[in-house]
C-alpha cells in the first residue's frame, strides 16, 4: 500500500466515526502516523482528502460498472448469485478495515458527502439509475430466454433494488446486512416466476 492509499484507508475510517467537520489535522497525523506536510503533499485540503475517500470508497465501490462484469449471456439466477457475491466481496474489504459498526458509519458518511462533495447527488442517482437498468435488462434476458415468465421489467429490477437498499438501511444501525438473509428474499421473488421445465 503506497503512503497516499494508506492516508485515504485511515481518513476513511475517521470520516466513518466522525463528521467531516469535527476531524482536525491533528486527528488525521495521529490516524496516519504522518505530518501534516507530508499529508497534504498528497493532497491540498481536507476537503480534498475527504473527496478522495468517497471516490475510493462510494463512488467506485457503487458504480455499476466496477462491481459488475456481466456476461449478455448471464441467466437471472446467476446474476442473483454474481449480485450477492459483489456485495459480500465490498462487505469484506471494509470489515477488514475494523471499524466499528462499519454499516452505521457508512450510511453518515453517505450522507455526509451529499453535501460536501460535489455533484455526489448526481453522480449517486446515475450509478443507481444504471444498476436498476442493469436489473432490467438481465431480467429481460430472462423473459427471452424462457427462464421465467413474462413480467414487467421495470417493475421487478426495482424490486430486486429495493429489496437489497431497504434490507441494507433496515439493517445499518443493527448487524448490518445479511446476505443470506438477501439472497432467501431474491429467490422468494425468483421462484414463483421462474418457468418450470
């Protein structure tokens, strides 16, 4: 891990327990084991360090096309599978991180950057539009194909969203999410539309 990667992981995980305005550069020095010369080397502000961390750890992480390298071929149930695996695959990088109550944290810092980062709302509602899209259109494969019946599209790419931001949320100031408990509740919609052969 190079000195910059190891100041945004560290930044990371202050910005998780703290809000942006309470983190002094004195908490980021001691987090980083660094002066702040050498912090800011790397970076001009901490309104820059703090963009960093969330086009490290939200933006790239909830863009579609990083988390997602779909085959056109790829059935609903698979994608299902592909789906859950992307989200525990992000779920175990940041509980690597040891923070407490990672899923708490992350939700504020959502929140947080909404209003510090720019555009993040735009760019937030794009990613989401895009992954909806990806639903609908792995859902549509499935019509196709006759792996399920014929439903709207639309309709149930948001239920499956849904299903996974809701649980998510639900289960933020708990536990966090359970995939197993996500994965039960996407075959209970998969399987009353899926075409028996």
């Amino acid at each position: 891990m190079t000195t910059k990667e190891r100041i945004v992981e560290e930044a990371f995980k202050l910005f998780l327990n703290h809000n942006f305005e309470k983190v002094s550069i004195s908490d980021l020095e001691q987090a980083v084991g660094k002066t702040r010369g050498a912090i800011f080397y790397f970076f001009k502000n901490k309104e820059e360090l703090f963009n960093e961390v969330i086009d490290t750890y939200m933006i790239k992480t909830q863009n579609p096309s990083e988390k997602f390298n779909v085959d056109s071929n790829v059935s609903l149930e698979q994608f299902i599978y592909l789906y859950i695996n992307g989200i525990n695959t992000t779920m175990s990088k940041m509980l690597s991180l040891s923070v407490v109550n990672i899923y708490k944290g992350y939700f504020s810092l959502y929140m947080q950057a909404s209003r510090i980062y720019p555009n993040f709302n735009e760019i937030m509602t794009q990613n989401s539009i895009e992954e909806l899209n990806l639903w609908e259109k792995v859902i549509h494969q499935a019509v196709q194909s006759k792996e399920i019946k014929e439903v709207n599209t639309r309709h149930y790419a948001t239920l499956f969203r849904s299903c996974f931001l809701g649980l998510a949320f639900d289960r933020c100031l708990s536990y966090g999410l359970n995939t197993e408990e996500l994965l039960v509740l996407y075959q209970n919609i998969y399987n009353p539309i899926k075409l028996k052969f």
